[in-house]
C-alpha cells in the first residue's frame, strides 16, 4: 500500500487495518512461543536419545564378555554368591548391580562372595527358589550364567 492510497483510507478502513495487524503480531508471538516449546522438545528429545545411545553402547560393551560362572549356597539364613572361576567370568563385572541389590561382599577362612543377609526368607524352599530373584536380575542386565549350587 503507499502513501496517496494510505491517505485516502477512512477511519473505520485504518481501525480495520489497525485490528488486522494486531491480529497478525499475536499470531507471530503465539508461532514464536509455538517454535520456542518446539526448540526446547527437541533438545529433550535430544538429551533422551544420547542417554539411550549411552545406555545400549555400556550392554554392548558388557555384551563383550557377560558370561557369569557363579555357585549359589546357604549361609546361615542367606544366600552367598560366589565365583565359580577364581580370574574367568567372575562377578567383579556385575559388583554394582549385586551391591544395588543389597548384597555385601563377604570374606571369612573358608568362604568369600557376595552375601545376600536375609534373602533365604523360606527355609521350606530351595536354593534354586530362593535364589531366583537373583538369577533374574542378572539375567535381565544382559548376563549369561553358568549356575552351580551347594548346600
């Protein structure tokens, strides 16, 4: 529009005019606002999908040598987990899992593990029983096990 068509508009034409861009500023606002929660979902969607990545590199990474050659057995009314192998496929590599657990590591003249206190709740049930919810975990993390038990 230029000026000589400007000047020749009549009010009620300007307040229109006046409303219609109004109208079109918040409109550019409401998209502002709109590609501003855009921006903001992407990086979150963003940090999500690193936090996944890093998630399946740190499987795979444990995928490299996840077999587990463990011995489960009853100590007092708990459950110890021991290695199998003294150096191959001991449970050094899942420590942080069997400590989130609730396992401590225990060590005495005969024996040494991981000591589940108190996890032998049924003395009607098995080793193998009682145990399970360990072997599921473990299990559930991704490890292959080799399991043995003593009474």
């Amino acid at each position: 529009m230029n000026e000589i068509q400007f000047l020749n508009m009549s009010l009620r034409e300007i307040e229109n005019f006046k409303n219609t861009i109004e109208q079109q500023k918040d409109e550019i606002i409401n998209l502002k606002e709109e590609v501003t929660n855009l921006k903001d979902e992407v990086i979150n969607l963003k940090d999500e999908i690193n936090a996944i990545k890093d998630m399946l590199l740190s499987k795979e990474i444990k995928k490299e040598n996840n077999n587990l050659c463990i011995i489960f057995c009853k100590y007092k009314k708990s459950i110890l987990l021991k290695n199998q192998y003294q150096n191959d496929n001991s449970t050094v590599k899942c420590k942080e899992i069997l400590k989130q657990m609730g396992a401590k590591w225990f060590k005495n003249d005969k024996q040494c593990g991981w000591l589940f206190i108190g996890a032998f709740k049924n003395e009607d049930e098995s080793i193998e029983n009682n145990s399970k919810f360990i072997i599921e975990k473990l299990q559930e993390e991704g490890y292959i096990l080799s399991v043995k038990y003593e009474m």
